[in-house]
C-alpha cells in the first residue's frame, strides 16, 4: 500500500497526548477558506516556490524536463501549468527555493519511521497521529498505516473533518484509538459557505461516533467574523455533550500564519476579512461550552478543565 505523504513531523505536541509523530497526508474533501495547510489540499506532490531565496544559479532551467523554468530580461519566471512535480528542480535547487511538497511512501516505510521513537512514546503516554489534510481522504493507507503502528503497540490517533460516508469512518476505527474530529459550525449554511460542503454527514457522524468504544476529543478552529458567536459555539457543545466517549472539547483560535504558503503555491488565499479571535473571546466561548457540563480547552483556559 503506497500514499502521498506532506510531511512526518517528530516530536509534536499538539496532536493528541504525549510526544507523537504526526504524519500529514496529501489531499482533502473540503476548502475552508481560513486553512493554514494549504500544501496538504491536493491529493499530489507540488512544487513550492520561495523567490526570495533564489540565487540565480539557473541549476533549475537545466534540471526541468518540461521546460516550467524559464529566463528572459535578466528574470526568471515558473510556469505551473507546465509542471508534472517530479522535483528534478527541487532536487538540484541549493538554496531551497523550489521545495517538492509530498512524496510517495509506502505504509510500512511510515511505520518504520514512526517506530524509531517508541521509547518517547512509552515514557509520555504519546504516539502517532495521521492527519492531513484529510486522513480519510486515502483511508485505505491511512487504515494500513495505523494498523501496523497499533501492531507494534503504538498508541493510534487520527485526525479527520467526519465529512465521508460513515461507512469510510467505520472502516479504520477497529485500528484508532483516538478520534480528534472538528466540528467546524453546527449552521449547516455557515458550514457550507466557509467549507464548502453541507455539515450534515458530520452531525449525523459525531451521532454515531458516540457510540463508538474510541476515545474522542473535538476541536473547533475559531475564525473571528465566522464561527466566533456564543450561540454558534453552543450549539456545537449541546451536539458534542451527548458523547459518551468524549474526552474534551478544544477551541482553537484561527490563525493567518499560513497565508504565504499560498502564493508559492500558485493559489489564493480566500479567508478575506477573518480575524484572529482574542483570548477575552476565547475565554467567554469555554465558559459557553462548559456550561454543556462538558471539559473545554482554550487558550488562558489552562487551569479550566
């Protein structure tokens, strides 16, 4: 079994518990307009391009076999359309200013990787998450992936938006032992602007989930102007607070740090007038969703469980 992976981060912290590896994956189903991973949308390996590092060396033109690398009047110019990403220009590009974003591994090549710190993952309660993108998005690897690292006793997570049939859900759960899934809004209209897909299979998922013997946290990313509402972030909690198997309910404030990634991309950023919520909106939407009788992370809501 062979997937397109973005990136395998060691020693992270902010995907579930403990130390973990966290392995991203190529491609999603959805387009949230604020996603700071813009790299991990298409299912296929791109080309990033950083001109601001480019030392004219003029070692790309020579290594592209289709000609996307062009010179004329003293500037160099990339033509995408042009571009099959087989990274023969990143591969030769000193100053890393063309950058090959995925490859192909197979699962057991993740595994192994994933394997080499499982004495970190022993002494911290950690291990590894499969996010993305959307992990579901190549559920077949992602299944097989978890499988052979729950095989070596590694404590599995994954990471994923629910927005598939429940049956593709269903499908890696005997593997998981952790389900981190974000509600992104419970107005399916908002849900459908923002993301650009209906919420519906997510709710009736969170349903389902529910009865389901895997541990689940939830988390919503908080975009100022968007989902950042008292009432909004409510009825998210009144859904989630009927799971048995809920850990915790995590809020997580939108961020703009990933806006440059998309015009080395060759994309648009199409967030528009969002903003990052401050940490007095943060606090007022824990103390919204605790009132559900539900554990709640937020910023400056460390000692709030």
């Amino acid at each position: 079994m062979r997937g397109i992976v973005t990136d395998i981060q060691r020693f992270s912290i902010h995907d579930g518990p403990g130390i973990r590896t966290t392995v991203f994956l190529k491609g999603c189903n959805l387009r949230c307009r604020w996603c700071h991973n813009p790299e991990t949308l298409e299912a296929r390996p791109q080309i990033q391009v950083h001109p601001n590092k480019c030392i004219g060396c003029g070692a790309c033109l020579a290594a592209c076999p289709r000609g996307a690398h062009v010179a004329a009047n003293g500037s160099k110019r990339f033509l995408r359309d042009r571009c099959v990403a087989c990274g023969a220009c990143a591969a030769g590009c000193y100053a890393d200013s063309l950058v090959l974003v995925g490859r192909e591994m197979t699962a057991r090549e993740v595994a192994d990787e994933v394997a080499r710190d499982r004495n970190y993952y022993r002494n911290s309660g950690g291990g590894v998450t499969v996010s993305g993108g959307e992990p579901l998005f190549q559920r077949a690897f992602t299944g097989e992936v978890l499988a052979l690292c729950k095989g070596e006793g590694i404590h599995t997570a994954v990471e994923t938006n629910l927005a598939w049939p429940w049956e593709h859900v269903e499908s890696v759960l005997p593997v998981v032992d952790l389900v981190m899934l974000d509600v992104k809004a419970a107005d399916a209209a908002l849900h459908a602007e923002w993301t650009g897909a209906d919420n519906a299979r997510v709710l009736d998922n969170v349903r389902r989930l529910g009865g389901e013997a895997v541990d689940v946290i939830v988390r919503t990313p908080v975009v100022g102007g968007v989902n950042d509402t008292p009432e909004e972030i409510g009825r998210i909690a009144d859904r989630i607070a009927e799971m048995p198997n809920l850990l915790y309910y995590e809020l997580l404030p939108y961020h703009p740090l990933g806006t440059g990634k998309y015009e080395s991309l060759g994309m648009t950023y199409r967030a528009g007038a969002a903003e990052p919520p401050s940490r007095q909106r943060m606090r007022l939407l824990a103390v919204e969703a605790r009132r559900r009788g539900i554990a709640v992370r937020a910023p400056g809501e460390e000692g709030q469980r």
